[in-house]
C-alpha cells in the first residue's frame, strides 16, 4: 500500500476522517482549488488493437510484475517496485502476495509461465506463510521483509491485509488439484481466531501492535471490509457470529440522482471484496452490492468530470482517482464527497478495478492512456500507478496490490474465473448464507 513514508492508505483515509492531516493538505488543497491553464491531449494515436489484445497486455504485465517481483524461495511480493524493473527494494506486502496468488492462479489458466513452475511458486508461498512466517492468532504483518519474513519496521498487524492475503490462499486452495497446497492453505485459514481481533467489542480492530495492543481504529462502516467479516464468519473453526454482519453502518450518498451506500472513502473500497466474492445477483438486507458497486462507479465518474473547469485533463476519455502515488508521496483521494488534495492526477487501477461494473467507460479511459500516453505510462509492469498530465508528472513505481486488483477485476470481467474459483470455497459459501444473502 504506501510507501514514501510510514502510513498505509487506510491509516491516511482514517487520519484524514480525523482531521489529522489537515493542515499539511491545507496549501496542496488550496493550490488543487486554483484551475488549472487549458489542456491539449498528447497527438499520439488511439490504441489500435482490440478490448480484449489490450486486457490481455494489461494481465501478461502484471503477471510478471507477481512473477519477477517476489522471492523465489518464499514466495512474498514486493508492496511496490520500479515500473521498469530492476528495482532492489525489499519490502514485501502481504496484500500484495494475497493479490499474486490469484495472478498466479489466472497466469496459469492463460498460459502466461510453465505450469510446474508456477505450481511450485504457489507451493513455496504456501510452506513459507504456514510454517515460517510469524504470525499473531493467524494474522500476520502488514509488511515484512520478502526474503526473511521478518517484521518490517513498526508496521501492525492488520486485518484487512491478512484477508487479502487469505483471499488468495483460497483461490488457490480451490484452483490448483494439488493435496499439499489444499492442506497449507486450510492450515493458514483455520488457524485465524477471528474473536480475537474482536477486542470485546462488536466490530473487528484494524489492527495489533505488540508494542501498545490492539488499535483504536475498527471496522465499524462500509468499504473493502466485507471480505473480512465474510472469511470470518464462514471459518469453521474461529467463527464470527453472523450478527457482526449487521454491526457496521451502511451511509448513503446521494450524488447526481445517484444513491448508494459508501463511506466517505476512495473507490478502491468498492472494488476489493467483490474481485473474489460474488455478489452478483445476490443481496442481503440491505442491498444487491454489486449493483451498489455500479452506482459508485457512475458516481464517481461524474465527479471527475465536475472537476473539468479546475482539471481540464478530466474528461469522458481521461478519468479515476483512487489510493495511490502522487508528486507529493502517497495519498488517499476520491470522491464524491472531494477527499485528499486533488490535483488533476490520473490513477488507472481507479478504472482497471472498476472493469466489471462500467465496463465501456472503463475500457474506454484505459484505451486512451495506453495509447496517447505510450511510453510515458506505460512500462515493463503496464501501467505506472498514476499520472498527472497538467504537470507532467509520471510516477516510476507499479504497486503490487494496484496492478493486482486490475488484472484480476480484468480476469472477472472476461471470464469471470475468480469470482468461480473463490465461490468453490464452502466457507464462502455458508458466510454468504448466514450473512443473509438470497437471490436478488
């Protein structure tokens, strides 16, 4: 998730709801307030090949970002690396791993590296995060060291990182007919003590320091949390009750004649638990959250292009902030409502994970960049995290968990093999039962 200073980007969008970091986005907010001088789109030509050539460059890319960017031996996938390759950073996110286990899964069926290879990948992943790892009541930390495993720094505990990791084990466990990689991964699901993360109360804590205990920050409203309480709920040997389902709120926003349930939180939040869980068709009591997923989608669309007269580069072809690097580090942004300081920026994970919801605005924008941008966007991994085209800002890194989230939302799309891998898990299916969950 983050990695120009300490803070991952749910600690920024937790921060940031406090008001925490307001006064040093006061002057980037202020200057994001001024508009911006007329903009005049790159004269290369349109991307030449099909919607599907440009899905399939987008996923070979990405694969091999998973692929060259984690440890052999253990398995761990860099949080982020040079766009370009060559990079000799250490730090390894357990999300991001989570994320490459499902690429693998898809690299396989796709052909994109040698089958026993790739099954071994996932075999040494699996051994490492069983048997080696450390880990606290199953949950491990936010970011180690890809070679040793060793804590990086500070960083906590987390929640929402392990689930991430767990969604990949599970598809894993589900995709590849391989009796050792089955028992590791039904090793590493079972032993987690959801009640744990709990802490007394109704709704799970983000997170753990050894140092200072569980922290204050819980899982109380809508966003990416669903997974966590769905993989919780569905264990058959550290259960969740089913009530924490209804334990966290459910805001509306109303935007443009749109009304959805979201938090006051980037589109990323809308997109994590659905690239694995399948909400299509299905509802609880509270709504369809795919079709929620579609109306945040179209809403937040709008809300860039409001920001046309400030951001001239923001357009029908050129739109979606989400998570991400900018000039200034690490940020989190979105809107509606506006949050983090806007500056004109161009995130494309923000329209490659929104694939299966809006798909020919999404594939639209991606066309766009990949081919007027060219070089200046693209790299040996795809896309750079973000761009800034009114100032000519290019980022030089790809993160793992952002390519992550596009090849496999890409992968939904098209054939929608996560979503029938995931659903094989029977946990998966009894979370979805007890959650609530009929034919919508």
């Amino acid at each position: 998730m983050v990695r120009k200073h300490s803070l991952d980007r749910r600690e920024i969008i937790r921060l940031g709801g406090l008001g925490l970091l307001s006064s040093s986005l006061t002057p980037l907010l202020a200057r994001a307030a001024n508009p911006q001088k007329s903009f005049v789109e790159p004269t290369g030509a349109p991307y030449q090949g099909t919607d599907e050539k440009l899905l399939d460059e987008i996923q070979r890319t990405s694969f091999d970002f998973f692929w060259f960017e984690a440890s052999p031996e253990t398995g761990q996938v860099k949080d982020r690396a040079l766009a370009n390759g060559n990079d000799t950073r250490a730090m390894s996110s357990i999300a991001a791993t989570g994320f490459g286990l499902t690429a693998l899964c898809i690299g396989d069926r796709r052909g994109f590296g040698k089958s026993a290879e790739i099954l071994e990948r996932v075999r040494n992943t699996l051994r490492f995060l069983a048997n080696e790892l450390h880990h606290e009541h199953g949950f491990f930390y936010h970011f180690i060291h890809m070679e040793t495993g060793a804590r990086w720094e500070t960083t906590e505990l987390s929640s929402i990182d392990t689930s991430l990791l767990l969604c990949g084990v599970l598809t894993a466990r589900q995709y590849f007919a391989d009796q050792e990689i089955k028992d590791l991964a039904t090793k590493i699901y079972e032993r987690v003590d959801w009640p744990w993360m709990l802490n007394g109360g109704t709704t799970l804590s983000m997170g753990w320091h050894p140092e200072s205990g569980f922290l204050d920050a819980r899982w109380e409203h809508y966003c990416e949390l669903m997974m966590i309480y769905l993989l919780g709920i569905g264990s058959p040997t550290h259960p969740l009750s089913p009530e924490t389902w209804k334990a966290w709120t459910r805001p509306v926003i109303k935007y443009q004649g749109l009304e959805y349930i979201s938090g006051n939180d980037p589109i990323f939040t809308h997109q994590y638990s659905q690239a694995w869980f399948d909400f299509r068709k299905k509802r609880d009591a509270y709504t369809n959250y795919y079709e929620n997923s579609i109306k945040a989608t179209k809403a937040h669309k709008l809300f860039c292009l409001s920001l046309h007269e400030r951001f001239p580069d923001y357009s029908e072809n050129l739109w979606g902030i989400s998570a991400s690097d900018y000039a200034q580090g690490y940020t989190a942004w979105g809107g509606p409502p506006p949050q983090g300081p806007i500056d004109g920026s161009i995130v494309p994970c923000a329209t490659g994970g929104s694939l299966p919801f809006l798909y020919e605005d999404c594939i639209r924008v991606l066309r766009n960049i990949r081919g007027r941008y060219r070089e200046k966007v693209w790299a040996r991994y795809g896309f750079l995290d973000a761009f800034n085209p009114l100032t000519g800002w290019y980022d030089q890194d790809a993160l793992g968990i952002d390519l992550g989230i596009t090849m496999v939302m890409a992968e939904n799309h098209r054939t929608g093999m996560v979503w029938e891998v995931f659903m094989k898990n029977p946990e998966a299916q009894t979370a979805m039962q007890k959650a609530g969950f009929h034919a919508a």
